[in-house]
C-alpha cells in the first residue's frame, strides 16, 4: 500500500476528506498518509535548547544530582518516564518526583524541597521540569536560592510574570523559532533527549552505549501523552505520534506492553482511538487519585513481573476513579438546567466535587452541551480559607485558558492550553470570577467562526465504508485527534435488521445493520430513545463512524451510530 497516495486509487470519499483538510496535491497527500521521522525540525532549532543541553551535559559529567519533576496528567507521567528511561539507557539514574494531585496540588511545590534532605540543603543540583514549571516563578526563584539550576520543559501558554534565572525549553516562546509550536509536554521532553543525544556523541564522556540508543523507541510515550492531553495534531506532531504509534506495536517496555495486555491490545492492533479511550483514562486514573507514582513506575520498569503487579493496581484506581466520576457527574447534570447553559453560553460549577476527576466530568459535560465547562471542587488552604480547584474543558474556536487569562485577578494559580487548563481561586472570589468568565466566554462563544455542523459528515454507504478497502484507507488517516479529527459518516439508507437497548438504564442502542454479504454490529451510546421509532420504520439515516470491538483477544470492526 505505498503507493496508495496515488490520487486515482483513493475512493472519492476519502478524497473528499483530504479535500477538507487543505490537502489535495499528490505530494501533500503522500507526506500527510506517510509522514517521514527525517522530516521532524531538528532539536537545536528549539530556544534554549542549546543551554539546556550543555547544562546538562554538565551534571551529568559530573555525576550531580538531578532531579525530573513531572505534572500528574498523562502528558506529565509519559514525558517524565520518557527521561528517566532516556537517561537510563546512557547509564545515569536520576531521581524524580511526580507531586500527588490531592496533597500538593499542580507544578512545583516548594515544601517538598525543604522536607528532602538531598534537595534542602544548599547544594549544586539540577532541576528539570516536564510539563509544568512555566507558571511557577515564585518556588523557581526559591529553588535557585537553594542553590539549584533549573531547566523548565513545558508547552502551556506563558504567563504575564517571566521567570527567574532557569533555562526554558518551550515553542510557544515568542522568539522561538522552532517548526512545531504545538508540541505536547512529552514532546519538549523528547527533544531535549534527542538534545542531550546528540551532544553525547559529538562529544563523548558520558557512556559509550550512547551510540547505541535508538531515539524512535521513546516515541511510544510521545504518542501516549500527546493523543491523551488532546494537543493539537500539528505536522509535527502527526509525524511524532505516527511514529510512536508504530513503536507501540513492538514496544520493548514491560510496562507499556502489561498497558496494551491489560486493555485487550492484542497483535500490535493499536491506534489513537485507544489511546484516548483506553490506556490514556487508564494512566491518567492514578494521578486523579492521587497516586501518579505508580505509572511512572509502570513506565520504566524493567520486569515484566513488576509491570504485571503494577498494572493490576492501576485498573483497581481506575475503577474507583470510575465510581467517583459517576457520582459527581450525574449530581452535576442534575443540577444544572439546559435552558440556563444555552443562555449562560458556559458551565461553571464549584461543589462537592472530587478533585481528581473535575477534567473528566468537565469533558462529559462540553459533549453534553456542546458549551466550555469549568467545574471546581473545594479544598481546605493552608492557611485556613477554603480554595476552589478544579479544571476547565473547552469546544474547538474558544480559548479557554485565554479566557481565563482575562480573570486571572480573581485566581492564585491558573495554566494550561486552548482545550484544556487547571486553576485554583480562594472561594471567596468565585461569584466574581463567574460573573467575569461568564461574559469573556460569551463573547469568544460570538466571535468565533460559524462552521457548518455537516464539516465533518461524509456520505459513504455503511456497507461500503466497513470494506476491507475502505478500512484500511480510513487506518491511514490515523492518528485522530484535535486538528484531524475522526471524520463522520452518514448513510441515508442504512438498515437496521435487528436493535435492542441495552446499558444499566438502557439508554444506549445496540444493533445490526444490513451488509452486501454478512450484517455489521453497531452501537449508539444514549440513542436507546430511538429503538421505537426503529421499529417502525428500520430503514434510517444515520450519522456513524467505524471502531474496534474488542473480545478476549480478538478485535473486530463495528459501526459507532453517533446520530439516527
């Protein structure tokens, strides 16, 4: 199938999609389907990366300490793993710290420090950040007063404050002239490897093994962090998590291959929408519980047996994480009236609310109302008052931590992206910091694009699109995500040969679609409400996309009904 970028072996419908990504030319199409790791901009065109690498370099010739300290999120646990491996491999262990989401809360923490004695005292050591440390200027300033250096590796939007006397590694930098402004936090992380790799053999002096580190072999964690944390799948980035998903299917870490085990990833059968589906909720439940150690710990292990046992107590946090996130998603729907969120055009929410999943109802809740979300949870301060944490979710053409930035004198803390962002407020400037939210979301919620609501849908008989063909064309638009997404189908004359409702309420929709040879399986998640109408009338139009079904070991293709 290399040759399949041929225009005239492409089925219209798929050309149609590539069309309505800007991509129509024979060349552009063939780097779109078959992206090149020789196309990737080179580690040194990154601001400071040059700084960074010597300091490194550095320490590590002199067998200082250095400490990685990672977000608690996916993105942060992949790219935090991703280094310790990376170091690893050329023979230095270094420390790392990933803070625990309840206890200590987003970015730096400088009580850890003074409570360290390796770190307390003032001594040479180097701190390197991952996915976090761009808004932490205060404990920065206090670390380097410790008599540490400090490396920042993130990809969040930069604050008004600029920071102390540290290295930072970020292409959002404004003069930063790097061809990859969108790069996830794992993403900065795996550069600076590839930094650090490249000076070591140039130069010499660290390990000779060095020349035998194969960089593509971490793209694995890239392609975790990076679908998970919902960035932007820019060219670069599609290269880089092309690339990983690739490695994913031969990984060589026990801990990667106990994640795909776990999750019924057989036969190197992965793609994004499993990452986002199933081992991204799967890592990212530990740091909502408090507990984002045990994957960095999953990720770098070297023992299969290990990554058994510690994969097991990740599924066990999962489903507790699981049973919250009912709980408080369903208090929150009920609470809220939809009349009130189409007027508010926003849902801002601050209760009883479990820290640890406020992301995942927030997310719930925009694919509920189609609106952005901010959804906190109370926290005791150290001081006595009571704090309000929480996270933010948003809909594609609303910046939703620019608008944040607009009500940033009502917050103590605050970071993140276009999609998403975390931020802490002391409650008694939550009524005020609605008001003003509330207005500024309005306001990009008018201004930003009107697109037609069918950009996505493509015409494709379900008997042609779930062709072994089609499949496979469909496979090469992978990977899926914010900037590529999942194109939708739509059949005017699909018929349902057989549909029952199912589900603890019964409200989602399982049936049969009529095939040229055999009959297609399909799902709809919440359309149990359309099984009388079916009934009627069998022949419908529906809204669908392909997706995998996977059954002890085995993995199949059904129909996802999005809309009937």
């Amino acid at each position: 199938m290399n040759d399949i970028y041929n225009i005239d072996e492409i089925p219209p419908v798929f050309l149609e999609i590539l069309k309505n990504r800007g991509l129509e030319g024979r060349e552009e199409i063939a780097d779109f389907l078959f992206p090149k790791l020789a196309d990737l901009p080179k580690p040194a065109a990154m601001q400071g990366m040059a700084e960074a690498v010597d300091l490194i370099f550095e320490y590590l010739v002199a067998e200082k300490p250095i400490l990685v300290w990672g977000d608690y999120d996916v993105d942060g646990t992949t790219g935090t793993a991703l280094l310790v491996n990376f170091f690893s491999s050329i023979g230095k262990e270094i420390d790392w710290h990933i803070p625990n989401r309840l206890h200590e809360g987003y970015g730096l923490n400088i009580d850890w420090f003074r409570k360290n004695g390796k770190y307390n005292a003032k001594q040479d050591f180097l701190l390197i950040t991952v996915d976090c440390g761009i808004s932490d200027a205060e404990v920065i300033n206090q670390v380097v007063q410790m008599g540490g250096r400090v490396i920042v590796t993130d990809h969040h939007s930069l604050p008004k404050i600029s920071l102390p006397d540290c290295i930072i590694l970020n292409p959002s930098q404004e003069n930063c002239g790097f061809n990859g402004k969108y790069l996830a936090g794992v993403g900065v992380a795996f550069y600076l490897a590839a930094g650090v790799r490249a000076k070591v053999l140039s130069t010499g002096g660290i390990n000779e093994t060095a020349q035998e580190i194969n960089l593509k072999q971490f793209l694995a964690f890239v392609a975790l962090g990076t679908i998970a944390d919902l960035v932007h799948l820019s060219p670069t980035n599609r290269i880089l998590v092309k690339g990983g998903i690739e490695v994913l299917k031969i990984t060589q870490f026990p801990g990667i291959a106990a994640l795909l085990d776990s999750c019924d990833i057989q036969d190197g059968n992965v793609g994004s929408e499993d990452i986002g589906f199933l081992l991204g909720p799967l890592i990212n439940a530990a740091g909502r519980v408090g507990d984002s150690e045990t994957v960095v710990k999953l990720l770098t292990t070297a023992f299969a047996p290990e990554a058994g046992k510690l994969v097991k107590k990740l599924v066990r946090l999962n489903n507790k994480r699981k049973s919250i996130c009912i709980n408080d998603l369903e208090e929150s729907l009920g609470i809220l009236n939809v009349n009130q969120v189409l007027e508010d055009r926003c849902v801002i929410l601050a209760g009883d609310i479990h820290q640890g999943v406020a992301g995942i109802v927030a997310s719930r809740l925009v694919d509920t109302f189609g609106v952005p979300v901010i959804v906190l949870g109370v926290k005791p301060g150290k001081t006595g008052e009571t704090l309000l944490v929480g996270s933010a979710r948003s809909v594609e053409g609303v910046s939703i931590v620019k608008a944040i930035n607009q009500c940033s004198e009502f917050l103590l803390k605050y970071g993140g992206h276009d999609m998403a962002a975390g931020l802490t407020m002391s409650e008694v400037n939550f009524i005020d910091f609605r008001q003003k939210i509330q207005s500024v979301i309005a306001a990009m919620m008018d201004a930003k694009p009107v697109v037609p609501a069918s950009r996505n849908d493509f015409y494709c008989p379900v008997a042609d699109l779930m062709s072994e063909k089609y499949l496979a064309f469909l496979q090469l638009l992978e990977p899926f995500g914010p900037g590529n997404e999942l194109p939708v189908f739509k059949d005017n004359n699909a018929k349902i040969v057989n549909s029952k409702r199912v589900g603890r309420t019964s409200e989602h929709l399982q049936i049969a679609l009529r095939g040229k040879y055999s009959n297609y399986k399909g799902i709809g998640f919440g359309l149990g409400k359309h099984r009388d109408e079916i009934q009627q009338n069998p022949e419908r139009t529906i809204r669908y996309t392909p997706t995998k079904n996977r059954f002890r070991g085995t993995t199949s293709w059904q129909v996802r009904i999005i809309d009937i």
